[in-house]
C-alpha cells in the first residue's frame, strides 16, 4: 500500500470579483443544500479515504474573475510536516478550504487517505455567551467530534489550554489568549490521520506558541500528516521537513523547508517602506478600509533607512464609517523570519489617551523610540480588528525599513567593520556600583 496520503492534481479554484450576478439559489435549492450538509459532513469526518475531482465545466475568463488557485499539484506522504508559504492572497488558506471539504475546486482531483481535521479561524465556533465548558462541545461538534470523543478528551483539553479555574465562566470574559488557547486545545485534539493547520501563530504569547509547536511535532512523531501555513519562518524550519512556496495561486518552489524560506526571504527586500491603496481596493470592509501605511522619520520622510539615534514613526491612514469601543488599530513589528519583535495597539494605553477617532478619514502616527531597536530588517504587518470578535486588516509584511546602529557603540569595536550589538534590540541600560551605598 502506498504511503502517500495526500495526492492533488491540477487543482484550480476560480473566483468571482464582485457579487454573483445571475448566481443565486432558489429556496429549494438552498433547503436541498442545508439538509445534504450534515451527511456530506459526516463523510468528511468519518470517511478512510476521500476522493473527489472536477471536469472545470463551470470555469469563465474575464476580468471578472481570478484564479485563487491554478494547476496546483503535490503528494504528501505519511507522517510528514509539510510547510505552505507565501505572501497575504496567495492562495495558501485557499488550499486548505479544499483540501478540508470547505468549498470545492473548480478543476482538479483531490485524494486524501484518512480523517481529515482543519484548524482554520482557530474560535470562529465560539460563542461568547456561553461558558468554556459549553463551547468546548459546541466547537468539537462543528469541527466533526462526536459527544462521547469531546467528553473523552475533555480533561486533557481544558489543561492542554491551563484554563481550569475559568471553564465555567462566558467565553465573553476571556481575554484574547485565553480564548485562542481554548480554541486551539480543542481543534488539536481531535483524532485524525491529517491534520490542516492555517496560521495558529499569529495570536497568543511565546509560551502559547511554543506549545503548539510542540503539540504539532506530537502529532507528526505519532505518524500522522500536518499541513501547516504560516508566516513563522522560525516555525515553518523548526516543525517542517519540507515546504513549498505559493505565490499567485500556484506552486513555485518547493523542497526542504531550508532551502524554500531562505529564497523566500530573499524575495521579500523588494518591498518597500510605504505602501497605499485606492479605497476601492483598501484591505478592509465597510466598516474600515486601510488605506496607507508607511515608515518615517520625524519630519515624515519615506527613506527606508534610519538610524538608531532617532525615533522611528509608523502612520497608518484609513477610512471608517462606524465608530466602535471594540476596535483595536495596531502592527506588528516583525524580523524576515517572521518573529513577532513587539504588537502594539492604540489600546494599550489609557482609553484618555487614544488617538481621536473620526467618521471618514484618519491619520495615526505611533513611535518607536530611539535606542530601542538593534540593526537589522523589520516589517510592519497591519492588525486592526474588532476585540475578541474579528479581523478587519491582518496583513503580513506590507512594508519594511532598516536599522543603522548609531547608538551604544563600544570604543573596543566598529560598527562599521560589521559588527553589531547581540540580540534584536539594544537599549542602553544603566550602570553604577554599589561600593558606596552604606554612605
């Protein structure tokens, strides 16, 4: 018997721009469609091995149309840890929705050997009325668990997510680590041969991403197969034997993860330090559209290098058309390994101090402060959201810039000749002896 577990073939998935004119269901098909899902659910869940393919009828070119994914094939065998990267619209979560039965290809074939879990929108099940303990059975049950399997793993879940002393209280109470611990504790523990992982990192702490990457690594030593996205470049090398890059809907590099994030990372000094959309085509929604985000100096000057003597200022432009105690405008400062540096948000501060907030357009500046940071590349990723509910723009390195160091500079050593301060950031701290204290 074949060790492959995962095969694709010519995989391609077609998308609308704009709304299905002419594509709407009647009510009778829409009944038909509610009452198949649960058994079509049930055969996702419970199935020993899953085929399915399209002839692309239903395919249409224009301008009205893109392809998310085109012409994708790969094999993935048993008890591997394969790696999907690329750039924000790539077409990596995509992937995944088919491979989870989610939505269904345009064109292509599709085979997976054994019970299929996904963990995409880790908590998008929740429901924040209801206690932990109650969301627990309600996000395994939509995640395909039967009762008695939830009831079963119960224990080691709620200790897997270190929530014992809040189980019983709404989920509306949790903080956002709490609630993602939650979330992901239950989607781990489901027992299946293939498990599809979307971005688990980009929320919670370092010790509640260390975790899941020790769960994941479990799970592969235990022979089952993980895909696993993820902007973690440090991740994606650590966890995966192999990888491969998506860019534009289709595979273009792949092999051991090494070789594939190092060319990635390579790619990625084209972006620049200032990046703008026309509101038409601004990440966001109705309620907030970003429109521009760019790293200065103090006089707002776009150069893409600074120095560490001088503070560093991210502005973020953008449009909104709701007024909301919940939403949290901020980044991420990241290194191109996709190591979160620091997340800030405007509530950080005291609710007196938050920028003012306008109908329409808005102009945020935040500083980072001079002396902080250590030389290197970084890249600003836009995370603006409503608290504890959903994103409105979580975007991955949308601009970069550099760091000189021209602070701390020991008379024993040269910047200049290559040499720079240990660590991602330098801060000068404070010295003095002790010697005389009694006086």
């Amino acid at each position: 018997m074949s060790d492959t577990v995962i095969k694709v073939e010519n995989l391609s998935k077609q998308y609308r721009i704009g709304g299905a004119k002419g594509g709407y269901k009647t009510i009778r098909e829409t009944i038909v469609d509610a009452a198949k899902a649960p058994f079509q659910r049930f055969r996702s869940a419970f199935a020993s091995g899953i085929t399915y393919q399209t002839n692309g009828t239903s395919q249409t070119n224009g301008t009205d149309y893109i392809w998310a994914l085109k012409d994708v094939s790969f094999k993935v065998n048993q008890g591997e840890v394969v790696g999907i990267i690329g750039r924000n619209g790539a077409g990596k979560t995509t992937l995944l929705k088919v491979l989870s039965r989610i939505t269904e290809p345009t064109r292509g074939r599709v085979e997976l050997r054994g019970r299929a879990g996904s963990l995409l929108e880790v908590g998008t099940g929740f429901h924040p009325e209801l206690t932990g303990h109650e969301n627990v059975y309600m996000y395994g049950a939509i995640l395909g668990m039967d009762r008695w399997e939830v009831t079963r793993k119960f224990a080691e879940i709620v200790a897997f997510a270190e929530l014992e002393k809040f189980i019983e209280t709404p989920v509306k109470r949790y903080s956002t680590g709490m609630y993602m611990r939650l979330a992901f504790a239950v989607a781990a523990h489901m027992e299946t041969e293939i498990l599809l992982v979307d971005e688990v990192l980009a929320v919670g702490d370092a010790a509640f991403q260390k975790k899941c990457l020790e769960k994941m690594n479990n799970i592969s030593k235990e022979g089952r197969t993980v895909l696993f996205v993820s902007h973690n470049m440090q991740a994606v090398q650590s966890l995966c034997q192999t990888a491969f890059q998506i860019d534009m809907g289709g595979i273009v590099n792949s092999g051991d993860s090494q070789s594939v994030v190092k060319q990635y990372i390579s790619q990625l000094a084209s972006i620049k330090s200032e990046k703008t959309w026309s509101e038409e085509s601004a990440p966001g929604n109705e309620e907030l559209k970003l429109t521009a985000i760019r790293v200065c100096d103090g006089d707002s000057h776009v150069s893409g290098i600074y120095s560490s003597k001088e503070d560093i200022h991210v502005e973020m432009e953008f449009i909104t058309n709701t007024l909301h105690k919940s939403l949290c405008v901020g980044f991420d400062l990241m290194l191109p390994s996709g190591e979160v540096v620091a997340r800030s948000y405007q509530t950080d501060l005291p609710p007196d101090d938050w920028p003012k907030m306008t109908l329409g357009q808005n102009r945020w500046l935040c500083s980072i402060p001079k002396g902080l940071l250590n030389a290197s590349v970084y890249y600003i990723s836009p995370r603006i959201g409503m608290h504890n509910m959903y994103w409105l723009v979580n975007l991955d390195f949308v601009v970069q810039f550099e760091i000189i160091l021209d602070h701390g500079v020991s008379p024993f050593w040269n910047v200049l000749d290559g040499k720079s301060r240990p660590g991602i950031i330098a801060p000068i701290f404070k010295w003095k002896s002790r010697n005389d204290a009694s006086k």
